[in-house]
C-alpha cells in the first residue's frame, strides 16, 4: 500500500472503516475464488487416478475405456469404472463426486430430500443441489463481472465523448440516452432471447447495453468539471491534441468515481440472470443455475422445500453481500468523509 497515492491510501482505509462492507467483500471474493475450481471441488470425474504404474487426470483430460486396458472408444462411468479395474489402482476423488448433470441412480424417487449422499438433496432430476449451486454461483458472478466490465467501458466511452466534446454532441447524446432510459430492458431482454438463440453471449450484450447509462452519467458530468481544470489548459498550451487530453489527462481523472456504480450494476446483472433463468429465457440446460433451482422449487414447494429454500438463501445472500459492498464503496468515495 505504500505504493499507492495518499488519496487512494485514505479510500481504502474509509472502505476497511466500513467493517460489514469489508467483511462482504472479503466473504463474496473468498466465495467466487473457491467457486472458479468448483471442478476440483464437485465432479463426476476423480482428481487423479494411478492404474499399471500410468498415471491419469481425469479433470483436466478426456479419456476413453480403452486407455484403462478395456474394450471400448466410449468414455468410462468412473463410479462404474473403480469397481471394475483390477491390480494397483488408486482414486483421488473430488470432496463432492457428484457431476452438475448427474443423477443419483441409487434414490427411490426425486427429488430427494437432503442426507448423506446429498447434502443439500436433489432437483427434480436426481442432481446434487450443492454442486448446482456451487456452479450456477460461479455462472451468477462472472456474467456480472463481465457484464460490469462492458457497461462501464461503453458508459466511459459514451459519457466521456458528450462531455469533452460538449455543444451538439452532448445535447443529442443526452437525447439518445434518455430515450434509451425509458426502454423497459427487462421486455427487451425477453424480446432478444426469443429472436435469437438465448447463450451467455447475447444476454451479457443486452444487460450490458442497458447498464452502461447512469456510468455515461458519471462520466459527462467528471469530463465537463475536467475539461476546465488547469492540469488540463496546461496540457494544451504545451501542444497535447484533443484526443491525448482526452486520454491520459481527462479520463484516469474521471473514471474513479464510476467504481461506486460497480456494485449495483453486479447487483443487476445477478437479479437478472435470475429471473431470466426462472422464466426459462436464460442459460440453458443442462447447465447450472440458481433461476432454475428456484423454478423447481416453486413447482415442488411442498414437497420438495430444499429447492426453494437454498437457492434463495445463495441468491439474496449474494446481492446482500454486493449491497454491503456497494455501501463501503460509496462511503470510501465520499469527499466529505474522513478516515
């Protein structure tokens, strides 16, 4: 930290200052970092497995029966497949082995109430419901990271061209944006996955497109105080052109405050991603997701509460964590407050 310039030193002290926002913070990282290797935490396939002196890897290589000495070009069940080989064998499991798309095949009927095999039960497809948590959480948070990262670049472009340029530019710029505020994103979403094939790709380009006005905001109000600042009339008087100012000057001044906005837009993008996926307009199966975890929990409340219960708990759970966040954030940038 001694390497950082004392008004970010104080920041970071005002965002610590907030003991619940760096608490969530700390919590929602820690969380997302176990998450990226939930393959290695929940999996149908074994870490690691020693056979006739060769080693293989099953997580990170694709093998066939016939590369354990069996018959077959197809790929080994290796539940099925542990029983069957013979001689100096060793398994290295996963904590959890169970696959994001297996089905317990040893359960009476589905879904299935938590219990040793399951510890937070099954869907209504005999599949473990903490590995689909821990993998639709992993899909939750990075399309909000993605997501933020795109509205904020195209807000910074959008807010940072109305604001430097001012006149014209900015009142019709300003027209544009207002019109596309009172779009109902939600509609249109729902509009573009039904035109469309519904993939990562195309919801993250629509939420992004929708997420990026009140960053634009920001960013045209810093360029307009900016723009006529001495730093900058100095920048000018000694030869640096519209787009240099624009670049090294304007715009690493101006784009701090946008961090305040960061958490809320997570906070969108996770509630979205939710519900598009409750409605059965968002990712598809089989793959993971908390939406889809709380549909079969409204359509088997009765019977099966697990499924409503626990994916609601990881889904507010979240956006809490983000809001706390979100506060610290805006406390660490407030230019009335002291450490």
């Amino acid at each position: 930290m001694t390497m950082l310039d004392p008004i970010t030193r104080k920041r970071i002290e005002r965002f610590k200052g907030v003991k619940r926002s760096y608490y969530a913070l700390l919590i929602l990282s820690t969380l997302y970092i176990i998450s990226l290797g939930a393959e290695l935490i929940a999996n149908d396939k074994p870490l690691f497995i020693s056979h006739n002196k060769r080693w293989y890897f099953p997580v990170f290589q694709t093998y066939k029966r016939a590369d354990f000495g069996q018959n077959a070009q197809t790929q080994p069940d290796y539940k099925t497949l542990r029983k069957e080989l013979t001689g100096n064998t060793t398994f290295i499991t996963p904590p959890v082995w169970w696959g994001y798309n297996e089905s317990n095949p040893h359960l009476q009927r589905y879904p299935a109430a938590p219990h040793a095999d399951n510890w937070l039960g099954t869907d209504d497809r005999g599949r473990d419901v903490f590995v689909r948590l821990l993998y639709g959480f992993r899909i939750s948070m990075t399309f909000a990271l993605v997501t933020l990262f795109f509205a904020l670049l195209l807000g910074t472009f959008v807010g940072g061209i109305q604001g430097f340029l001012g006149g014209a530019v900015d009142i019709l710029g300003q027209r544009f944006v207002e019109m596309w505020v009172s779009l109902p994103y939600l509609f249109v979403i729902i509009l573009v996955v039904n035109i469309f094939e519904p993939s990562m790709i195309v919801l993250i380009a629509v939420l992004a497109s929708f997420s990026w006005m009140n960053a634009s905001y920001y960013m045209r109000a810093e360029c307009l105080r900016l723009k006529n600042q001495e730093f900058v009339l100095a920048a000018e008087s000694l030869g640096a052109g519209p787009m240099r100012v624009f670049l090294s000057h304007i715009i690493p001044n101006a784009i701090a405050p946008m961090v305040t906005l960061a958490p809320f837009i997570m906070n969108l993008s996770v509630a979205s991603l939710s519900f598009l996926d409750y409605m059965g307009l968002g990712v598809q199966p089989p793959t993971a997701s908390i939406g889809e975890l709380l549909k079969q929990g409204r359509e088997n409340f009765l019977l099966a509460w697990w499924l409503a219960v626990y994916p609601f708990s990881v889904l507010v759970g979240t956006l809490v964590l983000i809001n706390f966040v979100g506060e610290g954030v805006r406390k660490a940038f407030d230019p009335r407050a002291s450490v």
